[in-house]
C-alpha cells in the first residue's frame, strides 16, 4: 500500500466547495433510496423475512414491483459510485450518513485526520488517527500554524 496523501489544511479547504456538491447529491440520493425501498415494500404484497427475499420476489412479481425493483437498483448502483468518485479525490469517507469525512494531516510531525462533516463551511477540526468523530478539537489559529505539509 502507498503512503497516504498528506493534506495542508489550504489543500483540503480548496476541495470542501465540491465535496459539499457531491456529498449534498448522495444525502439526496440516499433519502430517494429509502423511498423507493418503502415503494418497492408497498409493490410486494406478501410479507418476507429479509430485504433479499422480498427483492426476489419484486424481480418474479408484478410490473409494478419490477419496476420498482429496477429503480431502487438503479439508485443503488449510482449512490456506490458517488461514494466512490468522493474517494477518489483522497478523501476518506468515515460516516454516509452525516456526510463525514477525514483528510490525513500533519500536526507537530504525527499524522492526524482533518475532519470535515458535510455542512460545515470549511475544515475547521482535527483528531487523532485512533479516535473518531467525538474526539474533534478545533483548529485554533496556533494549531493552524502548526500543521505541515
């Protein structure tokens, strides 16, 4: 494995314009994602056991429930590529969910993960490597000047 892309904190404010962009497309998309689940529920009139079975039975049942069916797989399919395409820019993806996602930093001479959640207007946190979304800290204007590339 190649070593990690190292972020200044310029570098990766540069990129928040457009991993807002792509992260605002895939929160949207994953909010169409459970609607057509729920439509594709709705389409099945059988109860099932597992989300497999019941798309099993879209796949051998009505129009409608193929249709459906269809759909939800399209939109599966798009939704993994767009979190490909944000990863493919360096970033690592840490939650779908909210949108959250670290750039490898330099802070003092130790790696450390700028963090940035979808939402906010720049990447304004650090972590350590080994803690998560809970141990953020603000990048204060001293640990700004801190950070190296």
């Amino acid at each position: 494995m190649s070593a990690p892309r190292i972020w200044t904190i310029e570098e990766a404010n540069a990129l928040v314009p457009q991993l807002s962009s792509l992260i605002g497309r895939q929160l949207a998309l994953a909010g169409e994602i459970e609607r057509c689940w729920r439509d594709l529920v709705d389409a099945v009139p059988s109860p099932v056991a597992t989300p497999g079975q019941l798309v099993e039975l879209a796949r051998s049942g009505s129009e409608r429930a193929r249709a459906r069916e269809r759909e939800l797989s399209e939109k599966i399919a798009a939704y993994e590529a767009g979190w490909r395409d944000v990863e493919e820019l360096g970033v690592v993806v840490k939650d779908q969910r909210i949108g959250l996602c670290d750039f490898y930093g330099r802070l003092d001479g130790a790696l450390v993960w700028l963090c940035w959640r979808y939402g906010e207007p720049a990447v304004e946190h650090y972590h350590a490597l080994e803690s998560g979304y809970a141990g953020r800290k603000p990048l204060t204007a001293s640990k700004r000047r801190q950070l190296l590339n």
